[in-house]
C-alpha cells in the first residue's frame, strides 16, 4: 500500500510540474513574454521600461534557469500581477475559490443523491420503462451542452416564467440562486454516474454469487444494495477521475452562463482581456484541484479493491 | 430403426426468427444504428452542399429582417423558416455553414488525434522499457491538465483561430488512444504469429503496421467515434465563450452566444443551434455505443 501511494503522489507531482512546464513554455511561444505582459504593443513604453522589465523577469538567464526562478516564485505564493488592474492575483483567490467550491460541491451531492440511484434502478429493472426512462436522462446528460442547458433553463425559468434569478450568487445566501445552476451542473454529473453504475450493476446482477444469493432466497433490496452494489461501486470509483474533469469543464460553463463569481468566471474574463497572467494561474489552481481529487480517488480505490495496490 | 430416427432429427427445420410486419421494423432499428446514421447522413450531406441547401448565405444579413421569428410563430416568414438573428442574418442557413465549420474541425482534430494517439500507444505498448513510461507519463501529465483552461491560455497567447482551435482538439484527442492501444498491444506482441513474423524476416514497420495494428484497430476506431461528440462539445464551448473560432464565421457555440443577451425579445437565435449540438452529439455517442457493442464490447466500461 505504501509503495502504491508513493507511486501516486510521484505521478501527482510530475502532473503539476508537466502543467507549470506547459504554462511556462505557453508564455514563450511567441519568443518573448514581453508582448503578452504589456497590452497594445507596448505603446508608451520607453526603452528604458522595456529593458527594466526583462531585468525582472531574468531574461538575460538561460531559459532552464528562468523556468526554475519562476517556479521558485510560484512556490512561494507570489503569482504575478494581474495584467487588467496591474494588482497582485494572489489576493485575489481566496475570495473566488468559495463561491466555485460551493457551487461544485451543492453540484457534486446532488448529481451522486440523483446519478447512484436511477444507475442501480435502471440496472435492475433492464429494459422496462423506468429503465429507459434512466438511459435518456443520462444520454441527455452527456449530450446536451451544459451551457446551453443552463441558458435554456434561464429562458424558462427565469425569462418566461419568473420564477427564478437569471444568474449571480445574490446578497447573503440565497437559496434561490444556487437552484438552477446547481441543478444544470448536476444533472452533467448524474448522467456520467448513471451511464457507469448502470453498467457496472448489470455485470455484477449476471455474476454467480448474485444468482446464487438469489436462488438461495435472499430478498432482493438486501440483494441488490449489500450484495452486488457494494462490488459494483467499485467501477465508478476508478473512472470518478474522468467524472471529475468533466465536472471541472461543466462548471466553468455553468459559471460563465449565471454570472457566478468564481474562479472559473475569472478564467472568462480573462480570455476576454487577453489576461495571461490570470489564465496560468488558474490552469495551475484547476490542475492541482484536479490532481489532488484524482489521488484521493485512486487511494481510496486502493484501499477499497486490494488487487489494485499491487497492479 | 436407430438411423431412422437420427434421420428425423437431422430434419426439423430451424424456424427462422426473422419477423415480418411492425415488429420487424422495431427489430430492424434495435439492430442497426438507423437513427443516428440518418442525422449522421443528413448532416455531412448538408455541410458538403451548403451553397446550394441553404437559403440565405451564412453572412448575408437585412435589417428588415432583424429579430425575424421562426416561421410557425407570429410575425414569422417562409423566408426565415427558424428566424433571424439580431442583424438580420438567417439562422437556418447560418446552422448549416456551422455544421460545416464543426464537422470539419471535428474531423481534422479527430484523425490527426487519432493516428498520433495510436502511434504512441503501438509503440509504448510494443517497445516497452522506457519509452513506455515517458509516453505513459506524458500520457498522465496530459490527462491531468483540464483541457478547456489549457485551450483558453493557448488561445490569448495565440490568438482564437481556427488552426488553434484544431491544434487544441487534436491535442485533447490523443491522450484517449494510449492506454487502451497499448494493453492490447501488450498481450498481441506476445503471440505466437507475432514470433513467427519476426523469425520469417519481417521488419520492425512491417510488424507493427500489418500484424499488430489490425489487432487494434477496433479498439481505435470504437474510441475515435465516441470521442468524436465530446470533441463537438469541446469546440462548441471554446467558441461560446470567445477561445475558439471567431466570429463573424458561424458556429454553433458563437451563435448560442451572439443570442444569449437577446433571450428575452428572440429566444431563437440561442435555442437552435443547442439543438443541433445536441442531435449531433446524441447521434455521435449512438453511434460509438452501437460500434463498441459490435466491435469491441470490452470497452464497455469506457464512457
């Protein structure tokens, strides 16, 4: 077990250092990263400025030594300036890493409390209505755009009806902001969870044990949750890394569509004014996030399925 | 008397099972992708004549004809059959030129994915020893970096265009052909047809394009196709929100966009180009499913 968690953190680490590397060699595409910190060609600029600036970036240093100081940087929590208002983005995080975690999270329990449930029933009762019913919430799910669901949900909710906010968090907690956005990202989330426990219950249903426990007359809600769920959970735990970087790109749409101020509407309106600066910051916050819940998933996997640590 | 028996035996017909009448169509539509390949067929058919089906060029736009609703709807024209946009351009023939525009990048992003991907993972799988796990890791490292930030970096520092939005696809592509290629790879090089093709000469590119790569390729074509309607979804959202194709060429994201402020007065404009990504996609993923369960059931648990 720990040989396997040491492996996982190596991996865990190479991943943040290949996403620095990417955001690092990103800012050099074009020679130099010069041009991406001073807006509109530098106007204005004196020679004197520009050298200044190189200076403070080490860009007399070879480009190993720059990348190495600048992750010296990273490491010691001084992310840059933000290019629109020339202020420290470091400041800036904390503030915006609440109302995404709330949204993912509120997202996240309400897509398992709906995706678990309708994979286990749709399983279980294959091929009739309520089955079918379940494959076309999760087929909808997966092909509809969560942005375009968030947008239609806006329409009807909010235009045609009024019922509800069109977006923002609102003042205070409102709970009535967090309804449509948590239920568009979920309903991303429990589609991606019913497509997987369905499958993995219907092996489970086919297997011996399952058949044997029913032929010995076990009643089936004790069949169906003790017995072939507990072994079927395991296969959505393992792909709970591809369910997560969908929830990350899901919610980047929800938070673009409803205004939502977070990390992620950060991230837009920095494409919007060319913000560098921002955006690779962000990558680096979203991979870490990213990596982190992957490694948690896969040592809980580990410790779930023994076969796994020794694979 | 035994023998006479056997005889009879060996005589019962085997009823077939072929049913006729509605049945046999509903068997006909559980059999075959009739559906999806329909919208499919469709949908290529439409983008390769676009000139010629659509009604309107794709940046023609009339001020008469702003805000145009669809034509079931009051105030609506034969003209403007799904309505016009907020500069008066037609929305149906804006679609089309967009099915045009996604089909494309789809399709360019998925074969260069593809090849690369294959390549990698024939390689590591066949190789092994350390250009296995510098492909691996790349492969984990890639895996790991949430692809839409990444396109939307690369698209500042580049600038949004369609070569960048191909470049950026093609990328999120490739990672999804590695693995899987590889562990098939790993358990064919150990055959015995394998062994025998080294022994009778054949050489290393030989090996892996005619022995090793058909033992793939079901695998490969079953991933492309269901990575086919994430990559739709991926450029569509790149270009809602600005990374992606700019405007004024018309794609379906940019034009959900270009309505999202008019919802009120013109719900039109954003609605149906979802739809198309939507009947797109469904179709796509259909279609991957059907494959997957033909050509390759192992991958079942893939999403």
């Amino acid at each position: 077990m720990r040989a396997f968690i040491i492996r996982r953190l190596l991996t865990s680490i190479l991943t943040l250092l290949g996403a620095a590397l990417f955001v690092f060699s990103v800012s050099r595409i074009l020679g130099d990263p010069r041009v991406l910190l001073l807006p509109d060609q530098a106007y204005g600029i004196t020679q004197e400025q520009w050298d200044d600036l190189a200076r403070q970036l080490h860009l007399d240093k070879p480009i190993p030594i720059q990348f190495g100081i600048w992750l010296g940087q990273l490491l010691r929590g001084d992310l840059g300036r933000d290019l629109a208002d020339r202020q420290l983005i470091a400041p800036k995080i904390p503030q915006k890493v609440g109302p995404t975690l709330k949204l993912a999270l509120s997202a996240f329990i309400l897509s398992t409390l709906i995706g678990v449930p309708i994979g286990v029933f749709s399983a279980v009762s294959r091929g009739s209505i309520p089955d079918y019913f379940g494959r076309a919430f999760a087929l909808f799910g997966q092909a509809l755009p969560t942005f375009w669901v968030g947008i239609v949900g806006i329409l009807i909710f909010a235009v045609w009806l009024g019922w509800l906010p069109s977006g923002t968090m609102g003042e205070g907690f409102s709970i009535k902001h967090y309804i449509l956005p948590t239920l568009t990202l979920a309903w991303f989330g429990a589609a991606g969870y019913v497509r997987l426990v369905r499958s993995a219950m219907l092996e489970v249903l086919d297997s011996e044990y399952v058949k044997l426990a029913r032929a010995k007359g076990v009643n089936s809600r004790t069949l169906i949750w003790k017995h072939a769920f507990k072994n079927a959970a395991i296969a959505p735990l393992t792909l709970s890394g591809l369910l997560l970087a969908g929830f990350i790109t899901g919610s980047i749409s929800v938070e673009t569509v409803f205004a939502w101020p977070g990390l992620a509407r950060f991230g837009i309106e920095a494409v919007w004014t060319n913000n560098f600066t921002v955006l690779a910051v962000l990558v680096l916050i979203f991979t870490g996030a990213f990596v982190l819940l992957n490694f948690l998933a896969d040592i809980l996997y580990a410790f779930i399925d023994p076969r796994i640590r020794y694979s | 008397m035994a023998q006479a028996e056997l005889q009879s035996d060996l005589e019962v017909s085997i009823p077939s099972y072929r049913a006729t009448g509605i049945s046999g169509v509903l068997q006909l539509f559980n059999r075959w992708p009739i559906i999806p390949g329909t919208i499919l067929g469709v949908l290529i058919i439409v983008a390769v004549f676009a000139p010629w089906v659509s009604p309107h060029g794709p940046y023609v736009n009339s001020l008469k004809a702003r805000n145009t609703p669809p034509m079931w709807s009051e105030g609506g024209t034969t003209e403007y059959i799904l309505g016009a946009d907020v500069i008066g351009r037609d929305l149906l023939s804006r679609l089309i030129y967009g099915a045009r525009i996604s089909l494309m990048v789809m399709a360019i992003a998925l074969v260069t994915g593809t090849i690369v991907g294959t390549a990698l993972g024939l390689v590591a799988g066949y190789f092994g020893g350390l250009i296995d796990e510098v492909i691996m890791r790349l492969v984990d490292i890639f895996l790991g970096i949430p692809f839409v930030l990444m396109a939307m970096a690369v698209a500042v520092v580049m600038g949004a265009s369609l070569t960048t939005m191909m470049v950026m696809l093609a990328l999120l592509t490739w990672s999804g052909f590695v693995r899987n290629v590889r562990g098939e790879v790993l358990s064919l090089r150990e055959r015995d047809y394998i062994a025998l093709a080294r022994i009778a000469g054949a050489s290393l590119p030989r090996i892996l394009m005619m022995h090793i790569l058909p033992g793939v390729i079901n695998t490969v074509v079953v991933i492309a196709t269901l990575r086919s309607g994430q990559l739709i979804l991926a450029e569509a959202f790149l270009s809602f929100i600005g990374a992606g194709i700019p405007p004024p060429t018309p794609t379906w994201g940019a034009m959900i966009a270009d309505g999202r402020n008019y919802l009120r007065d013109a719900w039109w404009i954003s609605f149906f180009p979802g739809l198309a990504i939507f009947f797109t996609v469904m179709a796509l993923n259909f279609l991957g499913d059907w494959l997957r369960d033909k050509l390759d059931p192992r991958l079942r648990q893939l999403t």
